[in-house]
C-alpha cells in the first residue's frame, strides 16, 4: 500500500431486515404441538411394535454371548395369550438353561460359577469329585447302557483337530494320524474308567500310558458326550421347561436332534440326506406329528456344518461310518433323545 493511501474498509454483505407477521400466532403454536404430538404417537407406536409380541409361532433366542451353545439350536414356541409377557420368560429361562447346560458339559473349560464340570473331572483324574445331579444322572444312564461312548473324548478332540487342520476327512488316513487313531481307540476301551460312587460323586481312573500319551498330544479330554451331547441337553431343557408349563415348544439341534416339549403343535419337519460320493445331497423331509422327539446320523459332511458332528458322528461309528451313505433316522412320541440316539446308533452298528 502505498504511503498516504486511505484505507478502504472490506465490503461487508448487506443485510435486509425482515419483518415478521404476528398475526395468527397462536394457531401456528397449536399446530405445531399438534405436529409434535402426532410425531411422539407415532414414535411410540412403533416403539410399542417393537416391545409387543403377537401369539403364534416365534423364535426364542438367547440373550448373552454367555450361552453359547444356543447357536447349536433352535427353538420355536407357539406363543398364546399374554404373549408378550410369555416370550420375555421364556428368553430369560431359555437363556438361562443354554449357560447352565452349556458349561456342565463343557469338557475343553471349566468355570467359577459352574465348579466341577464335565472338565474339570478330566483335569483331576484320581480324585473324588461331586458332581451336579444332572451329569451324574447323565453318567448313570450310559453305563446302563454299556458301551464306551463317553470315553471316546479324546479320540474326538484329536480327529476333531485333524479335520481342521487338514480342511477335511482326507486326514484321517495318513499313516502317522492312522497310528495315533489306533492308539487312542485302544485307550478309549481300556487305559481309563470312571467309577460312580453314589450321592452324585465320582472319580477317574487314568492309565499312566494314556496320560503320556495325553501330554504328548496336549490334550485331556478323556471324557466327553461327543454326539449325545445335544441329546442330554435337549432331554434335560424339554423336563425344565415342560415342569413350568411350558409345553407348546420344538428344540432343534444342528447335529441331528428334535425335541418336543410335549404339546401338539402340528407337524415338524426334518432333512434327510443321501453322500453322492462328493458332497450331500438332500433327498426329501420326514414329517412327523407332535408331539414329537427324534434323533438322526447323517455321518458325511453336511453344507455349512463346522465338522463337530460329522467327527463326533464318525467317532461313534468308527469304520462303520463309511457305510452310511443316507441319514439314519428314528423318532417317536414317547421316547427322549437319548433312548432314540443310543437306538439308531446299535441299529447301524448290528
């Protein structure tokens, strides 16, 4: 700038003033409390939608990531009269039943509030232990059974990891995993017990053998439900939810299982499934009338199945399994999970 200029002042927008009319003041006051009461209305009928459960058919889900193995089901209850209110107690007990349940017959972790689990058991061989009532009446009705079902833990633990790591069944026949297949079968029918001591108390007796071998491995999973699993918690949930009244309800597991809580709801449908030598095919839906329970192998990978019943079903058959071709199913109104679980599994390995 040169020296004696004047200084000019930046151009500033011009500003009109606007007048406001006054007139009918209070009628643009009403409607707008009448604009921001329908609004409100509206906000809470759908709010009312959203919190408000109509009768008939609905998926009961578990509420915490704590039940996690409610991902391994699905429930459906036909809901009544003051359905609203009898989803939310049906959540809550469902919910409930899937974290009790869940860590019970958790054979990989054991829990604070859930002492003296189905893990901890294979992490103190040779001590007394007092169990919950529901897996020592479990306990109890497989040694009735005979057989060394749940002695076949680590067995599936191993194949379990095989199939992960490989991304498939291919292998189970390499000869290095052949020849710790064969080993730990061996084990399983005579490198360890469990004795039953009355008043749910129990102890596990491990050869030093097996527990080398279970070191070496980095496992310790010598007992486990494998496939039958599903069928204690289904058959135990059923008498939980049936001794509430709760009857009008269809559990499904995604291994196999159907469990009816005991009510007629109409009929229920279940896949069945044919290996054409690469994948599996589904061949058609057996329906059956409610009330209803039902138990199927279907011991070849199924689409967007994680493995953990194809090894666990695998396991229980052992070299039988690669006969089955199609879903063996058994159902009935009368009889629980378990009863038809042990049935169709004796009736494939006659």
């Amino acid at each position: 700038m040169r020296r004696g200029a004047k200084r000019r002042e930046p151009a500033l927008p011009k500003v009109e003033r606007v007048e406001l009319n006054e007139k009918h003041i209070g009628r643009r006051f009403i409607a707008f409390l009448l604009c921001l009461a329908l609004g409100l209305s509206a906000l809470g009928f759908g709010i009312y939608s959203l919190l408000t459960t109509e009768p008939g058919w609905a998926r009961i889900e578990a509420t915490t990531e704590e039940a996690s193995i409610a991902g391994d089901f699905v429930f459906d209850y036909l809901l009544g009269e003051g359905a609203t209110a009898q989803r939310k107690a049906l959540t809550t007990l469902y919910t409930q039943q899937c974290i009790e349940l869940g860590r019970l017959f958790d054979a990989t972790q054991t829990y604070e509030d859930s002492q003296n689990n189905l893990c901890y058991i294979n992490t103190h061989p040779g001590e007394e232990i007092k169990v919950d009532p529901c897996l020592y009446g479990a306990f109890e009705h497989l040694e009735r059974a005979g057989g060394r079902t749940v002695y076949l833990g680590m067995l599936e633990a191993y194949c379990l990891n095989l199939y992960y790591d490989s991304g498939g069944p291919e292998a189970f026949t390499e000869p290095e995993a052949a020849g710790t297949l064969r080993q730990l079968a061996g084990f399983a029918e005579s490198g360890v017990s469990l004795e039953l001591l009355g008043e749910d108390t129990l102890r596990l007796e491990v050869s030093p053998e097996y527990a080398a071998l279970a070191e070496d491995l980095g496992l310790d999973c010598y007992l486990d439900f494998g496939w039958l699993r599903s069928a204690f918690i289904l058959d135990y949930m059923a008498e939980e939810f049936s001794s509430r009244g709760y009857t009008h309800g269809i559990i499904s597991s995604r291994d196999g299982y159907t469990r009816s809580l005991g009510g007629d709801v109409g009929p229920v449908q279940r896949s069945l499934y044919r290996w054409d030598g690469t994948r599996a095919v589904e061949t058609g839906r057996q329906e059956m009338d409610t009330p209803v329970n039902a138990a199927a192998i279907t011991p070849f990978p199924l689409e967007g199945d994680d493995g953990r019943a194809y090894v666990n079903q695998r396991v229980l058959l052992g070299e039988r399994a690669a006969g089955v071709t199609e879903t063996a199913l058994l159902y009935s109104s009368t009889e629980d999970c378990v009863e038809l679980a042990l049935k169709v599994k004796e009736g494939i390995l006659k």
